[in-house]
C-alpha cells in the first residue's frame, strides 16, 4: 500500500488527484467543528450522555462526531447513504427506473439526479423533526421560528455541501468519494476510543497491568482487521469455458474465464441495514422522550446492543440471537436484489459460455443459486463474528468505542478499494504512455 502511494506522487496527475482530495478531507474536519447558530451545544452533549448505552454511537461515528458537536455537519452522509438504498431498492421495484439503469451512463445519471433530490427532502425532514423536538427540550437558544428555520437551512445545506465534496472527490480525487468522506468520519473517532481505552484499562494501573490490557486490546483490533481483510478479499469462482465459433476463415471464442462471486455478497449493508432496525425502537424513543410501561422498557433495552453479553444481565442477550437473525436475513435479501443468477445463465448462454459439466440456460442458473446459497451463508458468519467481537468486549469488559466491526469492515473495504483505483489510474497512465511512443 504505501509503495503504491509513493510511486502515485511522483505521477504529476495523480499527485494533483491526492492533494485534492487531501485538501477536501479538511474541509470536512474544519465543518464538523462549525456550529449550527443558535444552538446551545453543551444542552445537546448533557442530552446524548443520558442516552441508554450505545444507541447513538453508531451514528456518532458516521458522522465525526459533527452529531455530538451539533455542527452544520451533522447530519454528514446519512441522508445520501439512506437516500442510494431506497432508490437501489426502488430499481428493482419500479420498471421505469429499472430501465434507466439499463441505459448505461445516461440511465445511472438520471438515477444519481434523482437520488441528490431525495437526498435533500430527507436531509429537509430530518433537520425540521431535531429542530422542534429537540429545540422544545431546550436545544435552542431561543425556541422561536428564525431559530428553527436557521437550524433546518444550516443542517440541510451541510448535508448537500457534503454530498457535493463526496461528488468532487469521486471526479476529480482518487475516487469513492462518499465512502472516503463516511471513512474520514469513522477514523477521525479513533483516537478519542483509544484515549478512553487508556483511561479505561491502563492509567493508574500496575505496568504489568497495563501492559496485558494494551495487548489484549491489540490482539483483537489485529484479529477483527484481519477477519475484516480476508472477508473482502475472499471469492469462489465459477469457471466458464466459451465454445469455439467458426466466422469464414476465422475461428473464435474457445477461450477459458471465470465468474467471481465473493464470499462477502453483501458487503456492510447487511450489518447496516440489521443495526438500524435494531436501533429505530431506541432511537424514536429517546426522541419522544417517553419510555413506555416496563415491558417496551425492558425490549428497548434487549435491542440495544451495549446492554448484550452483560454477566450481570444475560437475559439482554438474546437481543444478539436477534440480531444475528437479521444480518443472515439482509445478507440474503440484499444479494437476491443485486446478482440475479438466471440473467447470469441468460448472458452465457447468448454468448456461447458454459459452466464445465452444467447444461446451459436453467440448469446453470440452479447451481449458480445454489453455490450463492452457500457462500452467502459463509460471508454472513463472517460479518457476525467481525462485528460480534467488538460487542462481546463491550459486555465483558464495557470497553465502549465507535471502530466496531461495522466500522472496520467500511475502513478496510474503502481503503483496499481506493488503492486499487490508484493502481489502475497508473496502470492506464502506462498504457497511454506506451500507446504514445
């Protein structure tokens, strides 16, 4: 990794791609810091310290910490990322956009259009809904209208401006620009979990002590990236052998290729869209304020994952049975929407491709499906147990932080993606260079 970026400086365009990206990764830093006029932030910190465990975390953590600064930033990417899942899912649902994403570019233009629209109205709803009810509890300053308008406006067009930088990065950065700027927001919190693991397990300790605390914490962030690593790195591959054709004096095809399925089908969305289910109970509760008779009480407290793995209460637990029910079950539904194996069979089939010792057409969509079946299966596992471990820590130990497994799945997957683009942007690079002389 690090010799890839050495030798991307000494090429003069790629250079100017990280130095601007660089430069818009402080902005971001510089935004979080912003603060929304009007808003009495120390209200909102008292606020989200009496909250139950690690309900806002999560959130915390996408968004830099801009949520407990109550920056212009605060709401950061969520609306955009919230925003690309519903119109992912909508493709599938609605033929008309279904056929846009088959035009090609122009088609996934027009998707990304509409997407920056929804993501405005959500970004809209979600400022309007923390300026009255929490400038009701005493957010603001001064409940008044000019107040709350000036929080919707400055909430919503830090939002937009961070769906733009994201934009900015992705043409003219080194790519990914929405996961680079999701990432900065995570690392940016890691510091702070390290400080308040040293607080935590090994100021004022013997140095024996504190020495086991510091490897055994090592010891499972290295286990957790590895995991992490080799999760993303994984894949089976279907070989697929194409028939030979013969065209007048030419024979084509006959070659051999392969289809790469990977292990992690889903890659973080399972683990997303199971922790904001989990959490949504949580979340509008300690929104509204009310708390419910003791029975939603003691589910709130079931759902939410800092009370999971608890000696003192293991009957919170089961809140991880249920949670891991979800991650298999989104693993599954997420893939079924995205890879659609009889198309796969369909497009060999046209091209004269086949599977060795599998029949063309529905045969081949059959054992597909069911090796997908299979490998899903394993990519799921592996996510539970990368963002297990974290959670089991926290229970044990009540070592708390923001980098769970969530959190290192997106910094290792965006990292080893970027490098990749950087690797191909000079791969290309050499090729021109050739093509020239």
């Amino acid at each position: 990794m690090f010799e890839t970026l050495k030798n991307a400086f000494k090429v003069k365009e790629i250079r100017k791609k990280l130095i601007f990206t660089f430069l818009m990764l402080i902005v971001i830093r510089f935004g979080t810091q912003l603060p929304v006029p009007g808003v009495d932030r120390e209200y909102f910190a008292n606020w989200f310290a009496s909250q139950m465990g690690d309900s806002f975390n999560f959130l915390d953590a996408f968004t830099g910490g801009s949520f407990l600064n109550m920056s212009v930033f605060a709401l950061n990417i969520t609306p955009y990322i919230t925003s690309s899942i519903i119109m992912q899912l909508l493709t599938i649902a609605i033929p008309k956009l279904e056929e846009m994403h088959k035009e090609g570019e122009d088609g996934r233009k027009k998707i990304a259009s509409i997407t920056r629209y929804v993501t405005i109205g959500l970004s809209l709803i979600e400022s309007a809904a923390m300026a009255i009810g929490f400038g009701r509890g005493g957010l603001l300053e001064k409940y008044n209208a000019l107040n709350v308008i000036t929080v919707i406006v400055a909430l919503t067009a830090g939002s937009a401006f961070l769906m733009w930088i994201g934009e900015q990065i992705t043409e003219n950065g080194v790519g990914n620009g929405i996961s680079i700027v999701l990432v900065i927001n995570i690392i940016s919190r890691i510091p702070q979990d390290f400080a308040s693991l040293y607080e935590q397990f090994m100021k004022g300790k013997s140095f024996a002590t504190a020495v086991l605390a510091a490897v055994i914490i090592l010891v499972v962030v290295l286990v957790t990236v590895v995991l992490t690593i080799m999760l993303n790195g994984a894949e089976r591959r279907i070989p697929v052998q194409y028939a030979k054709k013969v065209q007048g004096r030419k024979t084509m095809g006959g070659q051999s290729s392969h289809i790469p399925l990977k292990v992690n089908t889903g890659g973080v969305i399972p683990i997303i869209f199971a922790s904001s289910l989990m959490q949504l109970p949580v979340v509008i509760s300690s929104f509204t304020g009310k708390s419910g008779p003791l029975w939603w009480q003691r589910v709130l407290q079931t759902l939410n994952s800092g009370n999971w793995f608890k000696p003192a209460s293991p009957g919170y637990s089961i809140g991880a049975l249920i949670y891991i029910v979800l991650v298999i079950f989104f693993a599954y539904f997420y893939t079924s929407i995205t890879f659609n194996p009889l198309e796969v069979a369909d497009n060999m089939k046209k091209q004269g491709g086949f599977v060795p010792g599998i029949r063309p057409g529905k045969p081949t969509s059959d054992y597909l499906t069911k090796i997908l079946n299979y490998i899903i299966f394993i990519g799921a596992v592996g996510l539970i147990i990368v963002a297990i471990i974290p959670i089991i820590c926290n229970g044990l130990f009540g070592a708390s932080v923001s980098f769970g497994g969530t959190s290192l799945i997106i910094i290792v997957g965006v990292i080893l993606e970027t490098i990749k683009q950087i690797e191909s942007q000079m791969l290309v690079r050499n090729y021109k260079g050739f093509l020239n002389n």
